[in-house]
C-alpha cells in the first residue's frame, strides 16, 4: 500500500510537497537515500521532485564551484607533467636512434670505402 492510498483512506489530500516541508533540509538526503531503497524509483523521483528546492538549498555552490576549478587544474597539471615526461622520453629515444643510426651510416661508409679500396689494389696485382 501507498501513501498515497493511506492518505485517500484518511481522507487527507496527499501531496509530497506537503509531506516533505515539514522535514530538516539536513535529514532530506538520509530519506532519498532509504525511500530509493525501500520504495523504489517512482517513489524516489516524486520524492525528488517535491524535495529539489531544499537540497538545492544545501549546496554551497560557491564552494562546489571552487572544487572543481581546483580538481581540474590539478589534472591539467597531472597532464602537462606526463606530456613533459613523455616528449622527454621520445627525445632521449630519438636521441639514441640518431647515435645508431650515424654508426650503421659511417660503418657502411667504412666498408664501401673499403670494398673500393680492395677492387682497386686487386686490380694493381693482377697486371
């Protein structure tokens, strides 16, 4: 059974506006959080809507809001230090790639040198 059928059986107009004024704005969240769970959705959503102006009177929006600017400069900063770390890494990575690169270049330079080298005093022997 309902409140809602308790109510008509009492003969009492039911309204969730009327059964939520008279509660703490503090203890609302307590109650939305048991209703949920015991009632179910609809009887939370109703409970929500008739309680939406209270809980909205809770919340130091100021204060919510300066929250999130920190937590979101926090992770911009958590950000910019991994995109540092990370071009670091790739530039050390590239660094070292160049290096190995420059030694497999001037050891083929040295073996061509030497290959030409070999033909060409081959060539003088063989006369």
């Amino acid at each position: 059974i309902t409140r809602m059928e308790l109510s008509s059986l009492q003969g009492v107009e039911y309204s969730h506006s009327s059964v939520y004024a008279e509660i703490e704005s503090v203890l609302i969240p307590d109650l939305l959080a048991l209703t949920g769970g015991k009632h179910g959705q609809n009887e939370l959503y109703h409970m929500l809507v008739a309680t939406a102006p209270d809980l909205t009177s809770l919340t130091n929006r100021t204060s919510m809001l300066k929250g999130t600017i920190a937590r979101n400069m926090s992770q911009i900063t958590a950000l910019t230090a991994e995109f540092f770390h990370q071009t670091s890494t790739l530039t050390a990575e590239n660094h070292n790639l160049n290096r190995r690169l420059e030694s497999i270049e001037s050891g083929e330079n040295y073996q061509s040198n030497r290959k030409i080298s070999m033909n060409t005093c081959g060539k003088k022997r063989g006369r």
